[in-house]
C-alpha cells in the first residue's frame, strides 16, 4: 500500500499569476504533439509544412479544451454547472472529457482539411498518431489532481489518496493505468504504424479502436462518477458506453481504408 502526499495543485507562482500543474499538463502534451508534428512534416515523403503544422496544432488547443470542457459540463455534472454557471471556466479545478475532446478535435480537423484541400481522414491520419503522449500528460495531471482514483482494491500497489472523497482506503491508480495504455503503449502502436504509408483512414481508425478499448479495460478498475454510479447491468459506465461508439466507427474506417488499398 502507498499513501500519497497531499500534492500542491499550484506549480509556482510569480506575483498574482499562478501556474497550476494542471494547467501546465496540457501545455506539455500540446507541445509534444507541435514538436512531433514538425518532425514528421520535416521529412521529405511529407506533403505537410511547418507552418500548416504549427496552424494545426493552434487551432487544435482551441477545440480540444472547448470541446473536452463543455463535454464534461454536458455529460457528467449538467445539474451542478446550471447552478454555479461561473465554474464553466474553472478548468484548473478538473473535469475534462476526452469524449468531448475529440468531437472539438474533430470539427478543428475538418474545417482545416476544408483550408488545405486535404479530406478530413488525412487530417486526422495526420494528427492522431501525436495525441497519445498528450493523453498521457493528461493522466498525470488528473494523478498530481488527485482525481478519477480507482476502485478499492488490496494489492500491494494499491494507493491512497488523500481526499476525503476517496475514503482514504487503497485504490488502484487507475490513472496511472490510463496514462500507460491510452498514453505510451498506443503512441508505440500508432507511432509505428504510421511510419510508412497506410491507406486513408486507417490509421485514425486504429485510434479509435485502441483508445477504445483500452479505456472500456480501465474503466473496471477505475471508480464510477459518483453523480452517475453504474448505468447499466451493475457494471457499465458512461465511460465505456461512449466508447462503444468510438471502437465501431475505429472498425468501420480501418475496414473501409484495407479494403479500399486492396
């Protein structure tokens, strides 16, 4: 059993302005998404620029946070954010939603695909093998937040976190199990996959498959939003219910894209 410290949720602070570790998480993953981007766009097989990279990545922070926030306001705690309107934008407190996330992501990548001439599948073929490492700082940020802990559990690694919430028993640190499937271990899948030419669509369709279902696999270990418990059969979550949809379309396109290439 490992009892967690009590993590200071802000970073460093100068004067009135504060950088919360939070906050600073997601800095980080968009910066390495930039920077993978760039290199891939630097290589000479790539019809990419540096500059429609770094336009990209721009206008992805936008949609991403936009769409991971107000996907949380709408799916997880409506009631509570109708009757303190003013939390909307406290997103240094938590409560993202990856769901929501990937619908802003996904209208960002067709409005570029419509700029640059490109389909929304290249875009996202493009796009989709950086955001695992950024899911993963994500992760980290939610572990230094002490939120999305796991279920109790009385294995050896099990933690406790230091909230009240948490019942200071052990729980798994499903958080931590996230960040390394959803995070390095479909960055390596995708990273290598990616690196020779695949047919449109595949690639972005791995995505969805493999974020899918890796995060259906955590979520039995990872405790259920207590304002929406189970929703189904004892066992399901919202988290695994808004996957499903992801894993079948992921199927669909990585079907669609083989069979076109053959």
């Amino acid at each position: 059993m490992i009892v967690l410290p009590r993590f200071d949720p802000i970073a460093f602070q100068i004067g009135p302005l504060k950088a919360n570790w939070y906050g600073l998480m997601y800095m980080v993953g968009f910066t390495i998404a930039w920077l993978l981007g760039r290199y891939r766009a630097a290589k000479p097989t790539n019809s990419w620029t540096l500059r429609q990279v770094d336009d990209l990545i721009t206008w992805l922070v936008v949609g991403l946070v936009l769409g991971a926030r107000i996907g949380y306001v709408v799916v997880y705690e409506p009631w509570y954010f109708m009757a303190h309107p003013l939390d909307i934008v406290a997103i240094w407190k938590g409560g993202m939603s990856f769901h929501g996330g990937a619908v802003g992501v996904a209208i960002v990548a067709w409005r570029f695909a419509k700029s640059t001439g490109r389909t929304t599948l290249d875009v996202g073929d493009f796009l989709t093998p950086l955001a695992p490492l950024g899911l993963l700082c994500g992760r980290i940020g939610n572990f230094i937040n002490g939120e999305l802990w796991g279920r109790p559990t009385d294995m050896p690694w099990g933690m406790v976190f230091p909230s009240v919430r948490a019942g200071m028993i052990p729980r798994h640190p499903s958080q931590l199990y996230e960040g390394a499937l959803e995070g390095l271990l479909l960055f390596i899948i995708l990273w290598v996959w990616s690196s020779k030419p695949r047919a449109r669509g595949t690639t972005t369709g791995l995505f969805l498959i493999g974020y899918g279902c890796f995060r259906a696999f955590v979520e039995f270990f990872r405790q259920p939003d207590p304002q929406l418990g189970f929703i189904a059969f004892g066992w399901l979550t919202m988290g695994q219910l808004l996957c499903l949809p992801m894993i079948l379309i992921g199927l669909a396109l990585f079907l669609w894209g083989r069979r076109l290439k053959a």
